[in-house]
C-alpha cells in the first residue's frame, strides 16, 4: 500500500532526516547552500549564531563515534543549543523497548531534536515513529542502511572542489556491503545528476542488484579507476563482516587499495574523499591520505556546517 | 441438534459442488444437501439467502500460542479462527513446550473444547527439534499428531534428515518441511534483493529455499516418504515442486496467504509487521504463488498466524521478532484475490478446505453426506477495515492494517453445534 514518506511533512519540508533516498534534488541543494552560508567568506571560519538558543538536542549514540559526534556537538553549539551525550552500548539485551524508553524519556526532558546513531537498519525510521511532532529526528547512522549527513557533507565537499556534478565520473571503492555511507552517497550522486556513478569491489563486499541502483559495477579496481574524477573510498566494515568474505592475509590491499599505481589510472588530480577513520595501509597508502587531493580533513570541517544546515533546517520547520 | 441452513449458495470443492440450495444437519453430521426433505424437522433453522456456506476451513500452519512471556492463551487465539470460519488448525511443533512427546501432544489436544476448533498438533522430528536424535513419531501419531516436522529448525546433519525420512517411511507418517538452509540463511532478515540492498538489511538469497527444497527432495525421492513443504515464498521453489510432482513423488505444497498479497516492496518504510519469516519476496515470486493452484503446483494456503505482543514489533525492523497475526484476515485476502480475478473462487475454497483434508487426512473439508457438520456460512458482498480493534486475535501484528476486504464470517458450525453466530 501506498506510504508517504516518513521524514517529509505534507509540504514536503523536511521533518527529520532519515536517508538521502527519497528527498529531492532541491532538498539537497538547499542543505548545501544553507552549509555554505555558515562559512565566513575566504577565511573558511565557521560562523557561530543564536539560532538554536534555548533547544537541547541530545546526541544518542547506540556505536562508538568520534567524527560524527563530535561534529554534531560542535554544530550544535555553534548555533548556542545545549547538548546532551549519551552514548549507550548497543548490548544485546537492550532491543526496541529500551530504545523507544530512552527516546520517551529524553522527549520528557524535552529535547527538541535527536541525533541518533543505532546498529539497527531502520533504527532511526523507528525513532521517529515514537516520538511526539515537536521532536525531529537526525539518522546518523543506522545498521548498513544509511548515513545521510555523511553523503551530505561529501556532496558539499565534492560540489567545492570540482563544481558542476554532471561533469563528474565518480567512483567509490570498497566495502559497500557493510557500507551505510555508499548507499547514502549513491543516492545523493543520482540526485545531483553525477556523470557517472562506479561501485569498485569483490562481489562478496557488493550488494545484490547494486546495479539496480543506477551504478557501474567493477570488480577491478584499475578498470574501474579509469577517468574517474572523485574517489571514494570506504573503510573495511569489520565489525560488521562475518568470516569468510575475503581471504586472510594482505590481498584487499593488493587489489582494492588507492596507490600510487591504481591511483594513476584516474583522471590527474582525481579528488580523494573518504568517510573516515582511515585504515592506512589497508585500503589506502599513506602518504596518498595525506596528498593535496585528498580532502579528508576538509571533510571533517564541512561537516561540522552540514550538520549546522540539516539541524537548523528541521527547527525551522518544525516552527513553521 | 437439528439444524437447517437455507437457500445459500452451497460450495464444497471435494463434490465440485457449487449451487444455491439446502443443507440438513444432524447428529453433528451432514444429513442432506439439496431441498429439505419434509421429514426434517430442525430445532434452528439459518437464513443463508445472499450467503455463502461452505466447509469450515482447515489453516495447515497455524500457531494460537502467543509468542510471548505475557500473551494470551490458545483458547482465545483459537476462538479468533473459529469467528473466521476456520474449524480445524494444524499446529506446528514448536510451541511452548515442544511436541515431541505424547505427554506433550495430548497436553494440546486437551485444551480443545467443542467450542473451539479441532486442534491437530504436528509433532516434532527430532527430540527438542534439536535435530540429532528422532522423536518417538509413532507414539506421537498414536496420540494425535498428524504430520511431523522441524518446524522453522532445519536439520542441517542430512545423515540424520536421511534416518526420520526413512523412519517416517516405514509407518506411512507424513513430513512437513519449511524449507530453508541454514547457512544461507544465516543472520539474514529481509529477502537479499533490490529492497534489502536500500535498506541496508542482510538478505536472505532465493537459494536459502531452493537448495533446501532440491536436497529435501532428493531424500524424499531416496526414502520413498510422503512430505508437504509449508510455506514457500518463491517461484523457483514452485517450478521444484511442480517437477518433483511429475515424477511422480508424493509431495504436496503450500503458500501462506499473505505472501499471496505482499512483497519485499512492503517492507520499504521499515514497517516491522512485515519483518516475515520466509521473507516477503519478489513481485514476480508472488504472481508465480498465485498462480501456482491454476498450475498444481500449490495445494493448500496457510494463515502462517503468529500473534505477537505488542511489545515484539517495537524495535527497529530487523530487531524484532518475525510473524503476524493472520487469522483474522485469512479467508478475506482470499476472497479478495478472487474478486480481483487473480485465483479462481474454485481454487481458494480447495486450496483452504478439500486439499488440507486430503493431505493431512483430516476428517472434515468437505460437505459430503454424513461427513462432519464442520461449517461457516459467509458473507461475501460485506467489506470490512482491517482495524487494531477490529481483529479477535490478541496479536495485533498484522501488516494489512487500513486494507479494506470483503467477507464477513457470520455463522460457524463445528461438528454440527452453531459456535459462532454474528
């Protein structure tokens, strides 16, 4: 049966921000733009406002995070809204109903906005079914479906360096099984109309029908490298991964890893983004981590302003 | 109890019977179909003009116990079939406690009353359904099981699946088998496909049923067993049968109902009462479902009917425990197939009434003269909003909520006693 969509009100605002699929071009583009102006012209400061003064937003953190959490709690304090951390180990005991009473409990203290990151698939989609319609929901992360304000930020960081996406072949690398990130990232590239979209890797750390999804697929990674204008590579999910998707040893990186050699198959000055924590040595050489076209670091940075868009965007229409 | 239904449309599949006239009941038996002889005098007399009547039907796979610590009780689950015409439940193994005693089995039969429906219990394969040692089938058969099973436990030793199958053999003992292979199965929630990739949800592969289904016919073929594979989810699975059908293996098969309806498209929202085991499968797979009766692949439809708490759907998806809540919309999502000219009327009422009786050699599916008085009389013109409140069942997991069907249970007759009246 037909279904609107959970994260959009009848206006199609957005209410929370559960995954990149199903939002609009224009839903991106003005994410981005809002991003954007929280940067103080050249300089590259971040602006600090009053905007959020008086909201608390609770970071909820059911997996380890340093990035992610950190961003949001900076984002969130550069726009003057407290913020309350709590991160919960995701035991295997504490299942839906402690979930749902953490979030009831937290909207009794009155918190405005959860960012929330789960093991679950779904777990934010859940999330802002419980809660009451002042509350608005960030997913940052959930199970192997989606990280929107990840793909987010890559978008803008992409949308910096090399402008006009249309132009763009875009290749993204590794472990898209496991990946929430890819899936997000593929989903806001189909959006912004990319040139071209790749996926690089074995067929055991590939999805079913990923081609589906309007990707290239290749399993090697020279091929797949070839004129590509951004790479994106991804961290081996391993504690997701059960046994026996790859062989023991070193051949990820002999045949997935960004070298020297792989990397001179793309188009010169290929832009390298990567979600972090970068593994070096495992799926990316070192010193390639830390060349003038990898904008790993800058991604951090524009993170911190995506989150301060995508979090001052839900309060605006959660006001209006 | 003498009693009289009139002039409604009289439908009974094992008979190809299909036309408006009487039925006379008595002694729990059925006395007469055609116009009632003017020496029968009933002590109630049932109007069933613009009705339907027809035999109370048998759910092949039907689990009345609620799934958790503080659900309810099989009486009042079993009470929900019977006010949806359902008169006979087949109950797979793996309740609380296991089947795979006699004890066991006759604690379940003795929970039945003649007001409820017929309760026949499946027993367990293998002691505990822990798959290494056969359970006492001839001593569970003698006391009541009709088919045996390792329910929703696959044996994965195929020496062990070889030794029940032979067994099972010597004394003409049916199997039940959901087919599913364990290890690719695995940790998996969603059927491993387009949705799930979205979604981000580890997959179940098509080949977690199918390679199950080619080994279990293979044994079934090597030990010569009589074996009825439940709730299969996907066309290639149907195409296996259909085969092993033509070679002459005795196999029988069915579907639940509502994998007749839903897809994998339905689990798009992460809605948790579509978190199913076997999953919610391909567009294409469920055509192929339905259409499997016109075909013969398919025999019978299950209710597949778990009731859960509330309390087990709130989670995120794959958090949550799998099943619904199916009695309560069972004979209506078939009704509904019908009028939308997916499956013929013929098919349905064969596929939940003759066919079950025939494989499971239950007594009942059937109007024939001094068959047993098992009966519900429909409406079939009525439509109804499936509603939280709305349903008898205590599980409220269902995933049709907000459906509109039609098909209103009004009367139900279980060995001739009126038990249900609306």
């Amino acid at each position: 049966m037909y279904q609107t969509s959970p994260q959009l009100d009848k206006n199609n605002r957005l209410r929370h921000l559960l995954t990149i699929d199903g939002l609009t071009r224009e839903h991106i583009v003005e994410i981005l733009d809002k991003a954007e102006g929280f940067f103080i012209p050249k300089s590259g400061q971040i602006i600090q406002t009053d905007t959020l003064q008086g909201k608390t937003i609770a970071n909820l953190f059911f997996e380890p995070s340093t990035r992610t959490r950190s961003t949001f709690q900076l984002a969130a304090q550069n726009l003057s809204a407290s913020v309350l951390n709590l991160n919960i180990s995701h035991s295997s005991t504490s299942k839906g109903e402690s979930l749902r009473d953490t979030v009831l409990n937290l909207q009794a203290m009155q918190c405005q906005l959860f960012v929330i990151r789960h093991g679950s698939s779904g777990a934010a989609h859940f999330v802002a079914q419980q809660v009451n319609p002042f509350v608005a929901v960030i997913n940052a992360g959930d199970g192997c479906h989606a990280h929107p304000t990840q793909a987010l930020l890559d978008m803008f960081t992409i949308r910096k360096h090399r402008g006009d996406f249309q132009k763009l072949r875009v290749a993204i690398v590794g472990d898209i099984l496991h990946s929430r990130v890819a899936r997000s990232q593929i989903h806001a590239l189909q959006l912004m109309r990319a040139g071209e979209i790749r996926a690089i890797g074995p067929k055991t750390l590939l999805p079913a029908h990923l081609e589906q999804l309007g990707v290239k697929v290749f399993h090697d990674l020279s091929q797949g490298l070839q004129g590509v204008d951004v790479i994106m590579m991804l961290r081996l999910q391993t504690e997701r991964m059960q046994k026996g998707l790859l062989p023991k040893g070193n051949s990820y990186y002999r045949l997935y890893g960004l070298t020297s050699e792989t990397l001179a198959m793309a188009n010169p000055n290929a832009l390298i983004i990567h979600p972090g924590p970068v593994n070096r040595g495992v799926e990316i050489q070192s010193d390639i981590a830390d060349s003038p076209n990898a904008v790993i670091l800058d991604q951090v940075t524009n993170g911190i302003a995506i989150r301060m868009a995508v979090m001052s965007l839900l309060m605006e229409n959660r006001l209006s | 109890m003498k009693i009289a239904i009139k002039n409604g449309r009289v439908i009974d599949s094992a008979n190809h019977l299909d036309k408006i006239t009487d039925i006379a009941i008595d002694a729990g038996k059925i006395l007469h179909v055609g116009p009632l002889p003017a020496n029968f005098h009933p002590t109630k007399i049932i109007d069933a003009k613009n009705k339907w009547v027809l035999p109370g039907f048998i759910d092949v796979c039907c689990r009345p116990q609620m799934q958790h610590p503080h659900g309810s009780i099989l009486h009042e689950e079993a009470l929900a079939a019977l006010k949806r015409g359902i008169t006979s439940l087949c109950i797979p193994p793996d309740g609380e406690p296991i089947v795979d005693s006699s004890a066991n089995a006759l604690r379940l039969i003795q929970q039945g009353s003649l007001d409820l429906p017929h309760l026949y219990p499946m027993g367990a394969l293998t002691t505990q359904l822990a798959g290494d040692a056969i359970a006492d089938l001839t001593a569970l058969a003698n006391n009541g099981c009709i088919a045996f099973t390792n329910a929703q436990k696959p044996i994965t030793d195929l020496r062990m699946l070889r030794y029940c199958y032979d067994y099972a053999a010597s004394f003409d003992l049916l199997i039940v088998i959901q087919p599913q292979d364990a290890w690719l199965a695995n940790s998996g929630i969603a059927h491993e496909g387009l949705m799930a990739t979205r979604l981000g949800l580890p997959g179940i592969p098509e080949t977690a049923e199918t390679i199950a289904v080619a080994e279990h016919l293979l044994l079934i073929e090597q030990c010569n067993v009589r074996a009825h594979f439940t709730c299969l989810s996907s066309q290639h699975a149907l195409q296996q049968i259909a085969h092993a059908k033509a070679q002459g293996l005795k196999v029988s098969a069915d579907a639940a109902m509502h994998s007749l309806h839903l897809t994998e498209m339905d689990i798009a929202t992460f809605d948790a009462n579509c978190h199913l085991y076997p999953p919610l499968r391909r567009v294409s797979d469920r055509a192929a479902l339905v259409q499997g009766f016109a075909s013969g692949a398919l025999d019978a439809i299950c209710s597949d009917h778990r009731p859960l708490d509330s309390i087990a759907k709130l989670a995120p998806f794959g958090d949550t425990i799998p099943g619904l809540s199916a009695v309560d919309t069972f004979f209506s999502l078939g009704l509904h197939l019908v009028k939308e000219k997916q499956l013929a009327l013929e098919h349905l009422i064969a596929a939940i009434t003759s066919r079950p009786a025939e494989i499971f050699n239950i007594p009942g599916g059937t109007l024939s003269l001094g068959a047993r008085a098992d009966i519900c009389i429909i409406d079939p013109d009525t439509y109804w909003v499936v509603q939280e409140e709305k349903l008898f069942s205590k599980g409220k997991n269902t995933p049709f909520k907000r459906w509109e069907l039609p098909g209103i249970v009004t009367h139900t007759l279980v060995n001739g006693n009126l038990v249900h009246e609306r």
